[in-house]
C-alpha cells in the first residue's frame, strides 16, 4: 500500500456528520432508533457516523452524494429522504444531488433510479410547503 | 420542480468522460465491448458517457466516486477496476477512494465493502508492478 | 461472432413500444416522469422505449414478459403494474402472464415471486372494477 | 380470478423441458448437482423443471429468454450459460438471446447486462471451437 | 460427501412447520395466496413448507431465526411479520429475534437491518394492543 | 418495547467469537484484512465480532447458521467459506449446514443456493485431502 495516510484531513469533530446530516431533526431520528432498539441506535450513531462518515478523507457533501446513490441502489428505502436532506445540509445544490441520481441510470438501471427522483420529488415538495 | 437548471455547469465537451476515464486503455476497452455486442457497445459511448456523465452538475470526480460505490453495491464486478482508476485518473486520491469504499461498509455491510477493497489492492499493487 | 445480424426483423416504427405499452395512460406517464426530473423523462422515453425496446429481435409481447420478470426481481417496483399491462396490451394472456411470475418462483424465491403476483392480482381487480 | 386456467396449453410431457435444456449434458448436470447435495438435486430437476417449467402457459423458448433475464438480474452465475444453451435449444436465434440480454439494460443497468454479453461470449466462441 | 445423513432427525410430521408458523393465521394465510395464484398456493405449502422446512436437521426456531434474516436481505417484505411471528412460536425470545435482527448490520448494513427492526417494532406494538 | 433485555445472556467474552470463527487462521485473515485496509480490519474486528457477534442473545452456533444464509444472498462470496468452517467450529454438522443452505432455496431461489452448496462442497474436499 503506498504513504498517503499522512495526506488525510484530520478527522472532523466527533458527532459533525451527525449534526449537519441530522439538523434539526437530530432528537426524533435518535428517539426513533432508540424505540427500534437501544443497541441498533447505539450503533448507528457510534460507529456509521461518528466512526465511518466522521475519519473519512471526503468532504461531508461528497459523502452524502455517495449515500444518496447507495441508498438507491437499495431501493430508495426511508433513509433516502435523510440522506437527500443531508447532501443540502452539507451544501449540494439541487442539481448536484439529481447528478448522483442519474448516475444510478446506467449503473443500476432505470426502475431503482426512478425511485430515487420519486424521493426527491417528495421531499422537494414537503420543503415548499413549508415555506409557501 | 425549483428553477436550479439555470445554474448547472455547461455540458461538457462530449466524450470527455470517456476520455478520462477510459485513458490509455481507450481503444482496448471499446475494442472489447464491440466484441461482445455493437450495439451494447454504442449504448455505453453514446449513453452512459457522452449523456449521462457529460450532462451532470457533477465533477468527473465526484462522478467516478458515486461510480466506484454503485458498482461496489453490485458486488465489485470487472467495471470496478476501470473505476478506481478513472477516479484517480480524475484527481481523487487513493485516500478519497478507500473513503468512498468505506462508506459502502455501513450502508451495505462489509462482505460487499471488502470486495471493493480487494478490487483496490489488486489495482495498486499492478500499479506498483508497472513502475517497479 | 456469427452472421445472424442479417435476419433481425426491421426495427420497429419509433416510438411503437412506447405508444402500445402506455395506451392510453401515455400523456400521464410522461408527464409524471418529466415531473421527476425532465432528463430523466426524456432518457425512458429516447433510450430505454425508443433504442432498446423498438430496435430488439424478439416480439414486443416477449420483451414484456421479460419485463416483469426483470421487475420483480427488483422487488415488484411500482413500474410493474405498467409492464403486466403493457404485456397484456401486447397480446399476453393471463396465463401467459403468470408462467413469467411463476419462473421468477425457482430463479429468485417465493417473496419475490409473491410480490409479483400481489401486484397482478390488484391490477386485475382494477381491471374488474372498471368492467363492472 | 378470471376464468382463462381452462385456455392453458395441456401441461408438456414430465422431464420435457429438463430433456430439451440440459440436452446432451443431462447426465452431467445431473451428476454434479447430486453431488452439491442429493435433496437438492432431486427439489431442482423435480420442482424448478417438472412443476415449474413442465405446467406454465408459456412456450419453452419464451420461459428460457425470461430465465436468462433473470440470471443476469441475479449477476450472471454459471447457470447463465445453461440457459443460453438451453433457449437456442429450444428455438431461439442468437438476435433473439442478445435482444433479452440488452432488455436488462434499462432493467438492471450496463454491468449487469456487460456481463450477460460475456456468458453469451464465451459460450459461443466454445461453440465455434467445437464446429472449427 | 460424508456419511452425515444418517444422524439427521426423522423428518418432521408433514405439515408441522406450516401448522406452528402460521398458528391461528392458517387458513387466513392459504385463502390469501389461493387468491394470489392457486398453484403459487400449493408450491408454497407443498414445497417450501412441506418439503423444505419438514426435512431439515434444524430445529424449527433455528429455521425461522435464519428465515427472519433472508427475509431482510430482500428488504424485509411484509413476510417477515409471519416469520417473526413464527420464530417466537417455534420459541425463540424477543432478545433472540433481535440477535438475529441485528446480524444482519455487519452482513449487509444498516439501511436493511433497520427495516427489520421497523417490521419487529410493528409487530409487537400489535401484540401489547391485542393484550392491553 | 418489553422487558426481556434482563434475560439476556452475559455478553460472551470479548473477541471470542472471533477466536472460534478464524479458529487457527486467524492471524492470516487479520493480516489479509490489514493488507486491504487497517481501519476496514479494525472494523470487522472491533465492530463485527467483538460488538456484535459477542453480544448476542443467540449461540455461536445459530449466529454463524444465520450468517452463512446472508452471505448466500450475497452471492456466496468468499467470506462464506470462513463462516461455513466457523458454524462447524461453533458445533454444528454438516446436516444442520446443509438445511441453513437448503433454506435459502424457497426464499432466494436456486441459483443462490446451488453457489452455497458449491462453496460446502469445496471447503469439504479441502477438508478431505488434509485428512486423507
């Protein structure tokens, strides 16, 4: 393996995904997980963010497009939505985030791209309504 | 749908994903898939990289990253390999790619994670080879 | 590769596959995808319907009945109801129709299958309830 | 339900579609997936081919077009080439194997069609080698 | 192979693992998938039960357990509230379902083990409604 | 939520599910994991087994029966070989592996299940020729 582990960023304050990704929404989701399952939820926090998205060499709004596209190529479960949110919070523009789900067209093909834009639609329209 | 479309960068001079990406091994590549099938062959010129990649309000970099970790989530098959390299060949660093590989660990579990680190580590040490 | 190039059927009138498979629900179809995302839209319309479906060997019956096998095995996704009914739209019986679910039974287990089926059986009901 | 069970076709002679698949490599299949496991053998050649594939509406050139299609959904295994073999035993031309092939493009995406052409590769360039 | 098979139990009194997993929900459960598919029905009960679970050298609790975490690799759909339902009358515990559950997060990631742990939370908030 | 998390099992010591499951490979997997990328082998160490392999309500043996089932799913890749030696580890026989393999037929279909009993069969020659 080569030496470029001395050019990664130093790691982002511990719980800084989880912050930007969560806003304000940060309580209900971890209430949430916590009613699935104390451990799950434990989990989620410690190591998916604050272990894997927190020590990484990519910026946040990299990371989120990523998820996006993951998210996807899972069928555009829930999460999709927090994600979508997640990649704003972190500064993607609209545009930018229907670059990542269009990259699923020929990667993942058109049924579970679609999905994605669904999502996106959906929550498009929820913010609009919450400023209208 | 908001007006962002104003905003996207201008298309890209076409084919210049594919140049990227495909690099030196352009002619191979093409030369391949034409043997497989011509017409599947054109779709992915004409389709995936002429119009998909080179209409995106995405850098080719960022692009290739969502690429790596869509084809991750398919279990790390051969287009992988031309991936990581087109993200390289792209700007990002073998440190942004092992952040993109890793983030496929929370979302996809580490069986699927793990394969794309092989598939890294088999692209570098041919790397290492060539220039030895 | 052999010669057979020579014996495919004359590609289809464009735009066929897309006018029998959306009847009379085109003008809806379209606009809710452009609704998505209007690149998106137009990609379906230009590439998956009018290059893919409209330039194949095989029947558009056939190519429909592949459809919904490809669909389920993507877990019955809403475009399902509109391939059992583009399939039937292109001469499929009901029973015809259900030996491609029922393949999906040995291929990809009972739950995909299952959920397959769930979507036949409400797209019939509708289909009674406007008979009757 | 409607009433279209008494249109079916009279269900085909037990072992048909088995004979016609495995063709010239029965007793070959037959032998290594007895010794995968003897259950297993006796529920593939008794359920999957003599319940499932013997009782459909669907002619056997159509259930193999479908069951490539969703092998390839399924990342293209070794199964595929039985099947490939198994459709042009059945009737099918080689334009009509690569226009289910290319279906899984707009389905599943380009690597899960990619490497569907490669089994179809591979299989015919066998082919050749035995007729040169 | 080995000579393992003459230790397996005697196989399971026909019917008995349909009979424990579908308890009081039985002949709810058959009508549904008679009203689905008749034959589908019959593969259902006949094969994957009959067949399938009767002649296992798993006990039926370790069966479902594994049945529950299958059912969450394909997205958890609406079959596992029977499976669940199911391990706890075959007799597994609540914390031995959540093991189950929660395997499933370094196999394949948090988005498909969450959805699990949703199906568990719905289910068992039904159960406290049905006592209360 | 219940109560029962008082009747949970004392958590096992830490990194023994990882001792039985790596058994005397042990120090060749984690040297192979670190050769991949030594945060991915802190992770699957610290995270998979010492987190939640070791903090199950559920046997070794059961956990590692569930887990073979998933990497079936997965498409049986590598990693099951590992966790087919580890669920005979843990205690069980080669019939109790082979019915969490059989499982897998009615709720994944056969072609996944054939690559598990393909990799069992595998891992039992080796087995073979180390003895014979």
């Amino acid at each position: 393996m080569s030496d470029s582990k001395k050019d990664a960023p130093p790691p982002a304050e511990k719980g800084h995904a989880r912050t930007v990704i969560f806003g304000s929404q940060h309580d209900r989701i971890v209430e949430r997980l916590e009613g699935l399952d104390p451990d799950l939820a434990s989990h989620i926090q410690g190591f998916a963010y604050d272990t894997v998205y927190d020590n990484s060499a990519l910026d946040l709004k990299t990371q989120e497009l990523i998820a996006c596209a993951l998210l996807v190529s899972l069928g555009s479960p829930p999460e999709l939505r927090t994600h979508l949110r997640g990649a704003m919070n972190a500064g993607a523009t609209e545009e930018e985030v229907r670059g990542a789900l269009m990259l699923c067209v020929p990667y993942l093909g058109f049924p579970r791209a679609v999905a994605g834009f669904e999502a996106l639609r959906t929550y498009l329209q929820d913010q609009d309504k919450k400023k209208g």
